[in-house]
C-alpha cells in the first residue's frame, strides 16, 4: 500500500508539471562593498530592492516551461542558444529523471536562463545582486569576515558544499541553496570578465573593453568568490555545465 | 497505360512535395542564425520593427549608445569608411544596423539627432531594443559592456558581417575611423557572391 501510493504520488509529480508558483523573498537593499571591482568602480555598489527566488529553479519546473516553449527543447533548441551538452542528463529531450525532478536544473545555457526568467516576468540577479545575498550564512546578512564561513565556502559547486543538502537551513534573507552543489547563473556574467583574457588567442582583442578594462578583486582571500567569478567568466552564453543552474529575480515594482 | 500515368503523377506529386519542402528548408531559419533571438526594436523614425524584420538582407551590425563620445563616433565613421569603399550596387545591397545598450536614454528622437549628425543615408538603422532585451542581443552578438556608476557604458566595439539569413560572417574591433581592410574585403567577397 505505502509502495502504490509512492508510486503514484511520483507519478502525478511527474505527469502534471504545473508551473508552480516559485517562492521569491524580499531582499531590502543596502550599501554594500563587492568583492570584485571594475575599473572606474572601486567595489562600493548600492543594492536596490529586489526579490530572489527562495530556491534554485528545479527540474520538473523547467520541465514545465519546456513543455510550454517547445523551441527550447533538447532536440529542437536552435545551435545558437546551447551547446550539445544542454539538457543531456534528462532520460528523455522533455523530462527529467523522476529522482532528479526536484534537483536544481542544470546543463541550462545562459539563453535558456534568461528565456525562463523572462516567461516567469522575472530576470536573472546580476551578479552584485547575488552576491550580496550569499554573503549571508543562517544567522547573519553578511558573514564574509568569518574566516570559518569563508573556508566551508571552498566546497560550493561540490557535493560537500554547505547547501548541497535539498533541506539545507536557508540563510538570514530566508533563501536556500547559494552555496549548493551547482554554481548558478547571473544576468551580466558577461561583464566579469578580466582584462587579462585572451580566450581565442587569434582574437583576444574583440573581447576587451573600450576606454576602461576589466575586473579585479578588493578581497583576495575570498577564494570562494574568486572562483565563482573565474568559472562565470569562462563562459559562452550557450554554454552547459553539469554543475551550473539557475534562479531569477524581480525587480521592486 | 494506367500505371505509367499513375506513375507520372506520382512523380509529379513527388517533385512538388520536395520543391515545397526545399522551399520550406530555404525558410526555415539556420540554426546559428542571430535571427533566432526574438526582439522588439524601435528605429530612429519611431518605427516599430522585429529583429527577424533585418533579414532578407546583408546587414553590418554593432551596438552602441549615443551619448558617448569616444568610441561610438568612430563605430558610426568606420561604417561610413566602409560604404564609401564599396561599388554604388554594393552600397545599395548592404545594410546597417546600430543596435543601442541604453535605451531609457536613446529614444528615436535621440537616435534620429545621431543619424542627422553623421548624415547617415536610408541604409543604416539606429535601433533601440527593449529594455530587457538588450542583454539577449549583445550575448547572441558576443558584444559586451557594462554600465558605469557615472552613467557611461564600457563596451567592445565591433562590426559584425550578417548574411542574409543572419549568421555571423566577419567580424572586426573598431579601433579608428577606417575599417579594418579584412573586414572589408570579407564584406566585398559576400556582396560579389550574392547577387
């Protein structure tokens, strides 16, 4: 009995992906000093208001939104918008494995991010935004001065990283799952890119800014940020990772 | 009798089901066309257009925004420098397409001042995207920027070749006003080779 009615729960999960209505948490700005700074930018940013998704985006809600914009399928996404690896883990181009459902998504492509927070009347956190609440732990809105903090933040894009648990405690703003087991997206990923980057040595140049350059880091020892930035800025919009996902955000109307 | 006219008809059929389906393949947009990307654009008329509506056509195409000073002259002069080397048919085949990174700033009266300015012929087209389109078009393009604190934008400057169907070409940094001679050359080689 207990088994049928596992099973059946599972499988109602699975057949009726209703866009369920994502959780998104109230997050009051602040002046807050970045890791990274840009040329002409020291690092001080202000936060404005804004709403984060309280989770990560999962696999049977991106499922849903497949489902309804069938163009971004696995086997029907156009070259431009994603590499070969996008959706590859799912059992078949339009589900998830049932295990995996409420597992953050990953293997998604900047575009197809972006199309899904733009079908929920979202956008995609720019990095400030992000990083502003994950400076968070359980307790406090800003425990980046926490050498222990820091060091278990040296785990984030593992299995033993700190959120990496699906019943992780969320953090002081009320969001779970920052420091999880996939990294996640950011709107303007593109703009974290060192002046110093030469990917595609033949042509290094186009991807230098004009007039002022690229990014350097006010606090060095925030080894977990500088990686994220480092993987971040490695990447090419269509660009999949086994270990990358997503959530949105709002702006306050 | 019959079955060679049964035959012939078949045939027939056959030879339109596959003109109509190679015309359906000819529309049938390619798969790393820029045009995949859907955007609403405004041009410097007030014209409301979709950013499928480039296609047809080669277009050059950049980004920039008008209230800068340095290097969004020199995107603009560098895409004059080019029409001015090529033949009149080429000039009258090509397009170009300045698409803006700031559109609370660039309205269609704005982008009109800049094609005024620069005496730009009915070629070009200064075009202000939604809002939150912009970042979908500068990623499917590869350009980048960033806006300033003091309201400017780094951005990379660059001429991006588009063929008829949209896939990227050639393209080139804008370093002053002349037009890299590559860049050129790949734009004359594409005209000549599409009538």
């Amino acid at each position: 009995m207990l088994t049928s009615t596992t099973l059946w729960f599972v499988l109602l999960a699975t057949s009726s992906p209703a866009t369920s209505q994502a959780t998104y948490m109230e997050i009051p700005g602040a002046a807050f000093r970045s890791t990274i700074r840009h040329e002409g930018n020291d690092g001080n940013r202000v936060v404005a208001d804004f709403a984060l998704m309280q989770r990560a985006v999962s696999n049977r809600e991106f499922q849903a939104f497949v489902q309804q914009h069938p163009h971004w399928r696995r086997d029907r996404v156009p070259a431009l918008f994603a590499d070969s690896g996008y959706l590859l883990h799912w059992r078949a181009a339009g589900a998830p494995e049932p295990l995996d459902a409420d597992r953050p998504v990953t293997r998604v492509s900047w575009f197809a991010v972006d199309a899904y927070c733009k079908a929920q009347q979202a956008r995609l956190p720019d990095w400030a935004e992000w990083e502003y609440v994950a400076a968070a732990d359980t307790q406090r809105h800003d425990a980046r001065h926490d050498p222990a903090w820091r060091k278990r933040l040296f785990a984030d894009g593992t299995a033993r990283a700190v959120d990496a648990a699906g019943d992780s405690p969320a953090n002081a703003y009320g969001v779970h799952g920052l420091h999880g087991a996939s990294w996640e997206w950011v709107g303007d990923f593109s703009t974290l890119l060192g002046d110093s980057d030469k990917r595609g040595a033949d042509d290094g140049d186009r991807l230098q800014f004009c007039g002022a350059t690229g990014l350097s880091f006010n606090n060095r020892d925030d080894y977990a940020a500088l990686k994220r930035v480092a993987l971040l800025s490695a990447m090419q919009p269509r660009s999949t990772l086994g270990n990358l996902g997503f959530r949105c955000a709002r702006s306050r109307p | 009798m019959r079955p060679a006219l049964g035959g012939r008809v078949l045939s027939v059929v056959a030879g339109l089901l596959s003109s109509m389906s190679s015309l359906a393949t000819a529309n049938e947009l390619p798969g790393d066309s820029v045009y995949q990307a859907a955007a609403a654009l405004t041009d410097q008329n007030g014209r409301s257009l979709a950013w499928q509506d480039l296609r047809g056509r080669p277009v050059v195409v950049s980004m920039f925004y008008s209230n800068c000073h340095l290097m969004c002259p020199l995107i603009i002069g560098s895409g004059k420098a080019l029409q001015s080397q090529l033949s009149a048919s080429d000039r009258d085949a090509l397009d170009l397409a300045v698409l803006s990174i700031d559109p609370a700033r660039d309205t269609p009266a704005a982008l009109r001042a800049v094609a005024e300015a620069h005496h730009l012929d009915p070629r070009w087209r200064l075009l202000r995207p939604l809002d939150a389109d912009v970042r979908t078009l500068a990623a499917v393009l590869d350009i980048r920027y960033r806006a300033q604190p003091d309201g400017t934008f780094n951005h990379t400057s660059t001429l991006i070749l588009l063929d008829r169907d949209g896939r990227i070409l050639a393209r080139s940094g804008v370093t002053d006003l002349q037009p890299d001679p590559e860049f050129v050359a790949e734009v004359k080689k594409y005209l000549a080779a599409s009538p």
